[in-house]
C-alpha cells in the first residue's frame, strides 16, 4: 500500500517536472528567437512625425534612428527594452514581447524647466538660479566656421559683446565685453575651461559641449578678484555611454573680404591729382600729353602702368578647411572620449595663414561607488604665418599707392611702389616672413570622493605648460625704376629677430561640497581653497645685414649689431571661497557667495580682499495660487542680486620701483647704467566693482521662454595716472582713483513650436548699455580717443565740423582755422569763442561703446531638411576713419572713387571737401569723418540634409547630414563705403573682414 503510494507520488512528480520543463523550452523558444519590431513615431500634440528618434535596445550597444518619416525598423527579442529618445521630448521605454509593431507617441518634454546650468564650481537648475547667467549650447557654436572660438559667440547672449575686427587667419578672434567696460586697463572677462583659466581660442569648437556666461555679481563673486569683467566657462565633451561610437566633422570652403574700397585707376589719380594741384593754386602734375599716352597706350604697362593694387596683392587662395573625429567608448568602470582636430585657413594674401592640430582625451575613472577620477589632456599646436613687413604694412600701401605706379615690370623687376614700400612684394618669399608657433599641453585631474549621499569631496591640479616661438625675417626688397636702374632698398638691411618664451601655470583646488534636503528645505554648501601661479620666461635674439637671405637663420647675419634681451615675470593667487545654497519648496530661493583672495601683485597690507555677493528669486508660479493657470504660466521667477568684484589685471608689481637698465656713452666709453624713472606707489589695491541686479523670468506654454535683467554696475578704485609736480623729477605713478559706471538691460526670447512635420524654433536678444566716466580727479588728457568725465570709456575726440564753407568770403568771416582755407573746406565750430581753430576747441565727437545689440536665430526643419539663419547688429554706434584710410589725397598718397564726389562751384552738396594737396586743414580730426556704424548682419545661414536612416545603415553608418554654409553673407550699414562696420575706427589699414562658403559632413557610426 505505501509502495504505491510512493509511486503515485513519484508519477505525479515526473508530470510536474515535465509540464515545468515544457514550460521553460517554451518560454525559452519565445525569448530566444529575434523578431523584427516596426513602428512610426509621432507627436502626441499635432500627430507629426519625429524624425532622427534613437531607439536603442537597454543595456546593449547598437540601434537605430526613425527615418524622415518618423519610421523605423528594429530586430530584437522578447524580454528585451527599447528606449525611445529624442531632444525635446519625454524618452520613453517599452518592453519587447511578441508584438511586431510598436508605435510611439511623444510628449513634449519640460527641458526647458529641467535644463542644468553650468556655475562656479557647480551646476544648478535653471529654474533654481538667482543670478544672471546665460547658456550657449555646443550645436550653436559649431555651425559657424571659425578658427577661434571666441567669435562664435558673437550675438549668443544678450548683454555679451563680441567685435571681430579682423579677418586674418590666426588673428580673428573675438574681443569680448560682458556688460560694458569698467576699466582703463584689462576689460577682457575671465575664461575657464572645465574650471581652469585658459583662453576659449585655444579650443576646438567641436569639443566645446556648453559656454556659461556669468554676468552679475551674484553668479561671478565666487571667482573674486578675477570677475570684475565677466566671468565665461566653458565646459568640454565627455564620454555619454558604454557604447564605443565614432563621429567625423567636416567642412572646407573659401573666403573673400567682406568689402573693400573701390580705387582710382591711373588716369583718374592723374586728371583728381591735377585738380587738387589747381584748387591750391599751383601748376598742374601731369601734362595733358601724357594722360592722352595713358589713354593710348594702355597695354605697355612698363611706361604707363595702371596697376590695381587690390587685384595683385590680394592673391591667397582663401581657402579654409576643419576635421574633426572623435571617438566614445568604455565600459562601467572607465570611459573615454578621444578627439583629434585640424583646422587650416590660408589667407586672402600670399604668404599667410593659420593652422591648428588639436588633440584631447577627456577620461573618467569610477573606481567604486564612493571613488572616481576625471583625466583630461590636451595637446595643441598653432601656427600661424605672414608677410615679413607685417600684415598691417600689406594694407596700408595697398590702398594708398597710386595706380600709375608699377608693381613689377616685364623684365621680373619690383616697380619702385612708393618710396620703395611694394606691397605685391611683401607677399611673396622676397618680402620675408612672420612666423608663430605655440604649442601647448594641459592636463586637468580631478579626484572625487563621495562617502555619503548627499556629501561630496574634490582635488583638482592643472598645471599648464605653454610655448610661443616668433621667427620674424624682414627681408630687404630692391625696386626698381623703369629704367631698369635701382630705386630702393627697402628696409636698408634684410633683419631676423627669434624670440622664444615659456609659461608654466598650476592651478591646485580642493572643494567639499553638502547637499541636503531636511523636509522641504533644501541647503548647500560649498566651501573651498586653491592655490594658482605662474611663470614666463623669455629670450630675443636680433642680427640683420644678411648676406644670404635665402638662408634666415642668426649666424648668417652680422654679428656687429647682434642683440639679445631676456625677461621674466611671474605671480601667484591663493584663494578661500565659500557658496550657500537654500530653496524651501523651490519657492523661496536664496544664495550666498564669498570669496577671499590673495594676489601677489600688491604690496603687503593691500594683499587681500573679500568680494561678497547674495542674491535671492520666488518662483511665482510654485505657490497656490498660480497653480490654476499651471498649464499656460510654466514657470514665473523674479530675483535680485547684489555682489562686489574684483580686478586684479593691472600688470605684475605696478606698486613696485622699477629700475630701467641700459647703456650710456659716458668719456667716448659704452658704459651700462640703471635709472629710476617712475615714481612707485606702494598702496595699491584691487579695481573694486559692485554689481545690484533685477531679473524676471518666465515660460508659457513650454513652448515661449524670456528672461530680462536690469542692472547698475559701479566701478571704483579704478587705476589712472594723474598729474604730479614737474619738480619731482619722475614720471606719475598709477593710482586708484577712477570711477566708471555702467547701466542697461537685456532681454532674451525664445520660442519654439511644428506643425506636424515642420518645426521651428525662433530666439531674439536685445540688450543695451550706458557707459558713464564719472569721476578721474578732474584729469582730462587729449589723443583721438579718450575717456573724460561725463563721456564713455574711449569716446573720439576732436573738432566739431559744422559742413563745408560754400563760398572764399563765408571762410575768410569765420575763426581762423589750418592754413589757407576756401570755398569746399571742412568749417570747424570755435567752442571756446576766441576766434582761433585749435586743440582747445575739442570735443567729444562720438563713442566707441556700441549700444542697442541685438541678434535673432531662426532654425526650421522638415522630415531630413533644415536650416538655420543667425542674424546680428548694432542699433546705435559710431565709426572713424581718418588718415589714407578715407581723407583724399592723405600725405600724398591716392583716392577713391567716392572721393570723385568731391566740393566744386557747381557741387556744393558733395559728400567731401574739394580736393586739394599740402592742405591739412581738411585731415584734422573732426566730426566730419565720423560715420554711423550701426548695422544689421546676416553672420550665418547654414542649409543641411540628413539621409533617411535605412541609407545611413546601408552605408555602415547610424547617421549622415551634409550641409552648406555661408558667413557673413550679407550687411546693411551706412558707413563708409568699402569697409566693413566690425573695425570702425582706424585708417583702414586692417585685414578685412571675410566672408565663408563652406560644405560639410557630419557622419555618426
């Protein structure tokens, strides 16, 4: 009876064990087996398909993208998780059983309000920041070609300033000015790079993954005696995932100047200069027979040559290129982006250009949960090239040397130029040469520690290590008259000078950062300290009379007038700083900064400072009361800040007594000597400025975003010389007596929306500063530019014109002004009344602080398809040209066809004075040459296409864009025809700016 029992048990068993094991095969069978999912991904709101959606399986690498159509195709296996992802909408994931179809509806994300900004030592929540910061992200850094990164920053941030001057290759960058400029000396903001000062040019743009721009005192006091001027950080790329992925970025293209003055052919410079000869009274230059030859003769350019300067000089290819490729791998425990750039831009002349090769590996360690480690390296090498006279010198003599001057005659001689200055020469190998070279390495190392959740600890040290080698052989140019006799030598003795300098920096920090919630109060604290210096050391060597010149090395030169000099220089800042951070309910937001630094550059007792800041925000739209109208009001933040900064770059040891050496002919001996010069001041301290901000933020819909501050930015202490005793017997030391203030405003919009396939994204920044010199002791000094009391930093100054005299008798009855002057003369006001023209009648003329910049960015794309359209302008600014750059006929040189509208009897409402030569009551500098440098600037428009993923993957890659791009494509101004607005004050001697056509490549695999 049990055995039976026992057997019916075991049987039993048996069918269990085998309906278990049928279970699992089949399971198994289920799971085992691929099944190839399809769907099409759409918008919730609208129904639009979104295209470029990564679905990618969990925790495995490969995947693909939903095609222009929003369909995609993907083979998986039941038990398996996809993950649905694509900026601006909520990432969804969906697991895998047996269906063979799954569609996705995508619900726009709250980005916006979730987005995490980059600050001093930190990140925060956007919509947890009390101070005024704005975020440039990397996609609108790398849609522009340049060389140096600066000036892709150009119209990004409302309140943020860039000029590019300069189109030169290697010497393009942008000149940045946050929210005016609040000193005579150093007004260029502090840049750090993964929190370590550096210069932003010397990054690629493609490794750049977001810029943070501090531009009140509450988000830049943490950086003390360094953020008077702004703060920029700029946050590198680093690995995103374990998944081993490769992506190449490319372009190449050309360029041409943006504009340049149209020129006078040679009979022209002939038939104006005999006009000028004869409006001041004298014989005419040229005889009438030999313009009639010019006009006969106009292919024997040997005896009558009509020389376009513009078109021989400007001979560079222009051409531009940049790759980029960078590769992301790793694992859970290490992971690394590796990137590899080259950059390369010839110039619009012979004999120039500029090229970089970059290389950087960003690497993160995660030893245990508590323990990690960030390595970044960075190695760069930039070369940079130009003619030997100088690219300056190139342009001078190419716009002002007449056309009937021979560049070069038919035998391959140099035409003499002018007084032996050939441009056409300099450019090429016979001119000599300015080469620059400067690499660089870098390493940033972080070490993280975090014991407990909500408690974290880091040790930085980045030292830096950086050469610049300038190699400068000006070569001795002979010309040549027509004859075929020497005219010059020019300059007399070929030169060489090598210089070559190195720079060390350390930058040691370590921070200890809490952060916890207690209820619905929310605190954090950083404290902190580091330890920063620096080192430069340099040397110049100098020979010339080189009998060789092929061969430009120092021992071929003389010995008899070799010089070599030496310098050094270093300083070092040790800092402590602090933040707290306190939110209750993410309503009620405030935050305390201090830093306290110490600068070697100051004298004991003025050695340290502290620069406090606090600010505080309510977000509105968090209480009760806003929560019915949740959905259209997102988000609703006013706040208010108040912070002092300082400046610490006013050269090294200024409050020292610096001793000038030398050597002296003393009893027919060379005898070396010392001298004191200037007289010291020991109690020099910090530029000191405070900063009291008001901000108002909002978002409606999701889809509209502003921002607008209004700010009062007071700078004290600021360092002058001022006037000291003849008697004393040296020269004024620098003190801290100035006053500057600057207030305005901004605003920031930005919205974004599609109509099913077409989406649209539109940004707008407006922005405008007042620039006051309140108070320099009452010192008042005169140049062309300067900075009085009442008036803006750098405001022109001169004589104030009031038109033309019209007749010889309205002259005569007016003060006398600069030699003889007549009917079509440049009419100057007499300021002070006493009846002579002179420099007490000067004024300010105009500022060069430009007002009112705006910028608008336009981006639409449909299914592959898009476009991008950057525009940016300048509402309110003036512009001086002075010299050859737009006076007729300046010190001999020539004219433009512009000038060709020029004062006579019966043209009194010319646009310029009558022409004359050896006059220069016309070349003064005066209100007549200032012009309004205002404009509007098409800065970029790029056009891409992306390929449908199903080719993308035919080609073994995830995704393919190529696109076309244009810079600087179009300006509307009304300055001085045939130069461009960004340089508006100067002789126009200046590398132009350029315009860029590229073509490019964007490859994922």
């Amino acid at each position: 009876m049990k055995k039976k029992c026992y057997s019916a048990i075991f049987r039993k068993m048996q069918l269990g064990v085998l309906i278990l094991y049928l279970i699992h095969a089949v399971g198994f069978a289920q799971t085992g087996v691929p099944i190839t999912i399809k769907g099409k991904i759409t918008e919730r709101n609208g129904g639009s398909t979104v295209p470029g959606t990564s679905i990618k399986i969990k925790g495995q690498q490969g995947g693909t993208s939903s095609d222009a159509n929003g369909n995609y195709s993907l083979t998986t296996k039941p038990g398996d998780i996809l993950v649905f992802s694509s900026i601006g909408y909520e990432s969804q994931e969906i697991a895998v059983t047996r269906q063979t179809t799954v569609n996705i509806s995508f619900i726009p994300s709250t980005e916006g309000l979730d987005e995490v900004v980059v600050v001093g030592f930190g990140t925060q929540k956007k919509v947890n920041l009390t101070g005024a910061v704005s975020s440039i992200s990397s996609k609108d850094l790398i849609v522009r070609p340049v060389g140096q990164a600066s000036a892709a920053l150009q119209g990004l941030a409302a309140g943020v300033t860039v000029t590019q001057s300069s189109g030169q290759p290697g010497a393009d960058a942008g000149n940045i000015r946050i929210r005016g400029i609040g000193t005579l000396l150093d007004a260029n903001p502090l840049v750090l790079i993964d929190g370590v000062e550096g210069s932003i040019n010397a990054l690629d743009p493609n490794i750049i993954e977001n810029v943070s721009v501090l531009k009140d005192a509450a988000s830049a006091s943490i950086y003390g005696s360094r953020a008077a001027n702004g703060v920029i950080l700029v946050t590198t790329k680093r690995a995103k995932n374990n998944q081993l992925s490769v992506n190449y970025n490319g372009y190449s293209g050309f360029q041409d100047p943006t504009n340049l003055p149209k020129m006078v052919n040679a009979i022209d410079h002939m038939v104006l200069t005999n006009l000028a000869y004869t409006n001041t009274g004298k014989a005419p230059l040229y005889s009438d027979a030999l313009i009639q030859a010019y006009r006969d003769n106009p292919g024997n350019t040997d005896l009558y040559p009509n020389t376009d300067w513009q078109k021989e000089v400007l001979t560079g290819s222009g051409f531009m290129q940049s790759h980029f490729i960078s590769i992301n791998g790793g694992g859970e425990k290490i992971r690394f982006l590796t990137s590899a750039g080259f950059f390369d831009q010839k110039g619009i002349i012979e004999n120039s250009g500029f090229r970089r090769f970059t290389l950087r590996n960003n690497a993160d360690v995660r030893f245990s949960d508590k323990l990690s480690l960030k390595v970044d390296l960075q190695l760069l090498a930039a070369n940079s090239l130009e003619p030997g006279p100088g690219t300056s010198a190139v342009f001078h003599w190419m716009n002002r040397i007449p056309a009937n001057q021979a560049f070069r005659y038919s035998n391959g001689n140099w035409g003499e130029g002018w007084n032996g200055s050939n441009p056409v020469a300099f450019t090429t190998k016979d001119g000599g040469f300015q080469k620059n070279s400067s690499p660089s390495a870098q390493l940033n190392a972080t070490l993280t520690y975090q014991p407990l959740k909500w408690l974290k600890a880091d040790l930085t040290a980045a030292p830096r290590y950086s050469q610049s080698e300038d190699n400068n052989f000006n070569r001795a140019v002979v010309t040549y008259k027509q004859d075929g006799t020497v005219a010059y030598t020019a300059p007399a003795l070929s030169t060489l000078t090598r210089s070559l300098s190195h720079s060390y920096y350390n930058n040691y920090r370590a921070t200890v950062t809490a952060d916890q919630a207690v209820g619905d109060h929310t605190f954090k604290v950083l404290v902190g300290a580091s330890r920063e210096d620096y080192r430069n050391d340099g040397f110049s060597a100098f020979r010339d009379n080189f009998v060789l010149p092929d061969y430009p090395v120092l021992n071929t030169g003389s010995s008899a007038n070799q010089q070599t000099t030496g310098s050094a220089a270093e300083w070092a800042l040790q800092s402590f700083f602090g933040r707290i951070n306190y939110d209750y309910k993410q309503k009620y937001l405030l935050e305390i900064n201090g830093r306290y630094d110490g600068s070697s550059r100051f004298a004991e007792g003025h050695k340290y400072g502290f620069f406090p800041s606090v600010s505080a925000g309510w977000r509105i739209s968090q209480e009760s009361f806003m929560q019915p109208v949740k959905d259209v009001i997102n988000d609703l933040k006013i706040r208010a800040s108040w912070g002092e900064l300082g400046n610490q770059n006013i050269g090294n040891y200024p409050f020292t007594s610096s001793i000038a050496s030398g050597s002296y002919t003393i009893g027919k001996q060379i005898v070396n000597i010392a001298a004191l010069n200037t007289l010291a001041n020991s109690g020099i301290s910090w530029e000191t400025t405070a900063m009291t901000d008001f901000g108002l933020d909002f978002t409606i819909l999701k889809n509209l975003s502003f921002t607008g501050d209004y700010y009062i930015r007071r700078s004290r202490d600021i360092l002058y010389t001022l006037d000291i005793p003849l008697t004393v017997g040296l020269a004024a030391p620098i003190q801290n007596v100035g006053v500057v203030t600057n207030k305005g405003y901004e605003l920031a919009l930005s919205y974004r929306n599609n109509i099913r396939d077409f989406k649209y994204d539109i940004s707008v920044n407006f922005s405008d500063v007042i620039n006051r010199v309140v108070d320099l002791r009452g010192v008042n000094r005169s140049a062309l530019t300067v900075s009085r009391e009442g008036s803006s930093i750098n405001s022109l100054f001169g004589l104030q014109a009031e038109g033309l005299f019209q007749s010889d008798a309205e002259a005569a009855a007016h003060a006398t002004q600069f030699g003889i002057t007549k009917a079509g003369d440049i009419k100057y006001k007499d300021q002070n009344g006493d009846g002579v023209i002179n420099d007490a009648d000067n004024v300010i003329i105009g500022s060069t602080i430009p007002r009112y910049t705006y910028s608008a960015s336009l981006n639409a794309s449909y299914k592959g398809f898009s476009i991008a359209a950057f525009f940016q302008g300048v509402g309110k600014a003036d512009g001086f040209l002075y010299q050859q750059g737009i006076m007729p006929f300046f010190n001999g040189g020539t004219v433009q066809e512009q000038h060709k509208d020029n004062w006579t009897p019966t043209n009194t409402g010319a646009a310029f004075p009558r022409l004359a030569f050896s006059e220069t009551n016309n070349e003064k500098v005066s209100s007549f040459w200032v012009k309004d440098a205002s404009y509007l600037r098409l800065k970029n428009l790029q056009i891409g296409y992306s390929l449908p993923a199903r080719i993308a993957s035919k080609l073994s890659t995830s995704s393919i864009r190529v696109f076309v791009n244009g810079q600087n494509l179009f300006t509307k101004d009304h300055f001085w025809k045939g130069y461009d607005v960004e340089a508006p004050v100067g002789r126009g001697d200046v590398y132009p700016q350029v315009k860029t056509y590229t073509v490019g490549l964007d490859v994922n695999f």
